[in-house]
C-alpha cells in the first residue's frame, strides 16, 4: 500500500504524462513477473508429461502383464493363471479386462471358447480346466479300483493332455501310473505284432490283456488272429495239393500267399518240406539262389524270397545267408519307405538325405539308387550345395567347403548332412572354439 501510494504521489498531473507514465510502469510490471510466468508454463508441461508418460507406463504394464497371462494359460499351466490373472484385477482396478491380443491369438481364443478374450475368460477357462482335470483324475482312480485299464488309459491320457503341469497329475500315484503303463506297453505291442503280422505273439498279448483288464475287449484282435490262421491253412492245403500234382506254378502261388498272410506260421516249415521233397525244383531254387548271392543281386532275392525260403527249409547254412540277405533287404525297403513318406509330405531334401543315408550304407541296391536319382533332380540345388561341399571337404579345403555347407543349410535349414559338416569342419577351422 505505501509503495502505491508512493507510485500515485510520483504519477505526473499532467493527463498525457499521467498516461505515458502508467504504460510505462505496466511495463515494469511485466517485466518483472515474466519469469514466474515461464517457470509456471514449464511446470504445468513438465506435470502433463509426466502424467502421459505414467499413462504409457501403465499401459506398457497392462500389455506385458497380459502377455505372460495368456503365456501361461497357453502352457497349460492353469494355477498360475488364475493367480496372474486375480493379481491383475487386483492391481488394475478400473474395471478393463479386455485382452489386447494379436489376429492369431484372438482366433486361437475364438475357436476354444466362443466368447470375448477377456481376462475373466481366460480365468473361468483356466478354472473350468483344472475342474475338468481333477474328475478325470477321480475318474480314473474309480476305473483303476474296477480293473478297467482301457478305459483309464483313456481318461488318463485325456486328463495329462489338458493338465500336464497340474498337480493332480503331476502326484498321480506311481503304482497307478505301472498299471496303465502296462496295459499301454501291451496294447502298443499287440499293434505291432498284428501289422507284422506275428498272430502267434498277438494272441499271447491279447490272452495277457484279458487278465488284467476287465474292459477290454478282444473280440476284433482274436477274429483278425483267427482268420489269418484259417487263411493261411487254406492256402497251404492246396500247395500240398499243387505238389502232389506237380502243378509247381500253383504251388509257388499258393506258398507265396500263405507266408503273405502270416510269415511266422509254424505249420510252413513242415509243408515246406513235404513240397520240396522233389528235388529238382528244390535244387533249382539253390542254384538260383547261389547264382543271385554271388551276383550279390540281393533285389532279386527279396523278389523271389518265398521260393528261396521254402527251399533252403533243409539247409540251415542257406537259411543262415538267406536271412541276412532278407534282413539287409528289409532295411533298405524300411528306408525307401521312409524317403518316400518323407517326399509325398513335399520335403524333397529330406527325402533325398533319407536315402543317401541309406545309400551310402546299401549302394548295390537298384531301387533305392533309383528313388534316390528322382529326388536328386526334386532337390537339385540343395544336393549340388552338398556334394560342393563334400568334394572340397576331402580335397582339404575346409573353408570353402564350409561355405558350400551353410549354403546348403541356407536351402534346407533342416538338413542333417550340413549340420554335420558345418560342426565338423568348425572345430577343424577353429579347435580352440568353445
């Protein structure tokens, strides 16, 4: 107040002085309050953005929460779900639960549960879930109590396949676990023996399975067993015939057809040597055979094994070559099976490093060099790389042969043989590499 009226004692009386003067001390005035003013705007920016950087914060804190949410519901591990997810709500309080999820992830969502992604989804699925694991548990407790192995196999595998990392399943008893075990082993093993067609081995499994599980049902495996005996019977009473008539053709026929449909047939040893007790056509098949052996044509051995068989029933030191040729043979068929799978799912390398493997350890074999000169020409690239890659590997130039390798990888990322190689002629390259 005194400093006011100290101003209006000094304002001039003149009116144009009085009014220069009050401009004169507006100015004044200005002057001397601008920098509050600018420390006031620099503050009021300096509060928004910290506001907006805690917004970003907090949704940067949403989205990565979300992220390990739906990680662990997609890893099945349903309780620490519903602990993440409450834990969420609980930190996040305003009421958004809506997941912020990618296309994939959204229709993933969409075709397990149709209902919105949300983090209460995800919460009662994960809880419906482990509700579902535990009655499959109890289920299978009270089927195990009944000696029905089957039918807990199934509810058990079932139950591990949604809750593999619950603890219901991860405390399931040991002894419980032996016993669906071997029911599994058995019925895995009647498989095999059934597309083998060992019908002997078959029916020990299926009497074995009859007595430790009251649900299982044998009829289907029994009636197979039983009729590829009967079958096979059939056709080895009329090669008996063929050979009392001298009607060898049929009786190549009907042999083939019997050991077809069950090769381990005990009964085809004994008719094998009342059809070969005529020695000229026994005799033949020898010759044949030593002639092939010697030729180390073993393709056609395989071709012609049904004979060969029947005729070396007599000679254990023939049944001794004839059954490596047979076994050499299987593998090979084993491994252009293989490479044949392997090409009609479209992975042409793959096949053709199936059977050069093969190759490389069978090279006489004709059908496989063929299967195996098709796929080179499917994969023409990926098997130049490779053969580049091998040619200056034993010429002793590891670095441009490891160039040639990588290539090769950089075609097929899958091969084997590039794997291989890059690790060998690495450590060559760099021995002191860890």
């Amino acid at each position: 107040m005194r400093g006011s009226g100290q101003a209006l004692s000094t304002a001039p009386k003149n009116p144009g002085a009085a009014a220069e003067w009050a401009k004169e001390q507006e100015i004044q005035r200005a002057a001397r309050t601008q920098p509050h003013v600018q420390r006031l705007a620099e503050v009021n920016a300096l509060i928004k953005s910290n506001q907006a950087k805690n917004e970003i914060s907090e949704i940067q804190s949403r989205l990565e929460f979300q992220s390990l949410i739906v990680q662990l519901f997609l890893q099945r591990r349903f309780n620490h779900t519903l602990i993440a997810s409450r834990f969420y709500r609980s930190i996040f309080k305003d009421g958004d639960n809506k997941l912020r999820l990618g296309d994939r992830s959204k229709s993933l969502f969409a075709r397990v549960a149709d209902i919105p992604p949300t983090i209460n989804s995800i919460d009662a699925l994960a809880s419906e879930a482990i509700r579902d694991v535990k009655e499959s548990v109890e289920a299978v407790k009270f089927l195990l109590s009944k000696n029905e192995l089957e039918s807990a196999s199934t509810r058990l595998g079932e139950a591990f396949i949604v809750g593999e990392h619950l603890p219901e399943i991860q405390q399931f008893p040991r002894d419980s676990r032996q016993r669906i075990l071997v029911f599994t082993r058995n019925a895995n093993q009647l498989l095999n023996a059934l597309e083998v067609k060992d019908y002997t081995r078959a029916e020990q499994i299926i009497l074995e399975m009859q007595k430790i599980a009251q649900d299982f049902d044998p009829s289907k495996p029994m009636t197979a067993v039983q009729t590829a005996r009967n079958v096979s019977r059939m056709h080895l009473a009329r090669a008996r015939n063929a050979a009392l008539t001298a009607d060898s053709k049929t009786l190549e026929n009907e042999l083939r057809a019997a050991t077809e449909i069950w090769p381990n047939n005990p009964e085809l040893s004994s008719v094998s040597d009342q059809v070969f007790a005529q020695s000229d056509i026994q005799q033949q098949a020898m010759n044949d055979f030593d002639r092939l052996l010697q030729q180390k044509n073993h393709r056609q051995i395989f071709e012609d094994r049904i004979r060969f068989i029947a005729a070396a029933s007599l000679y254990p030191e023939k049944q001794k070559q004839l059954g490596e040729v047979l076994e050499k043979m299987s593998m090979v068929e084993a491994s252009i099976v293989k490479a044949q799978e392997i090409a009609s799912r479209g992975d042409a390398a793959g096949a053709w490093e199936s059977a050069e493997s093969a190759r490389k350890e069978f090279p006489d074999d004709n059908k496989l060099n063929q299967l195996r000169a098709d796929l080179t020409t499917q994969a023409s690239q990926f098997v130049q790389a490779i053969n580049r890659a091998e040619e200056l590997e034993k010429k002793d130039l590891p670095g441009s042969s490891l160039a040639w390798y990588l290539k090769a990888r950089q075609i097929y990322p899958a091969s084997t043989f590039a794997k291989a190689g890059i690790q060998r002629l690495g450590a060559k390259v760099l021995p002191d590499a860890k």
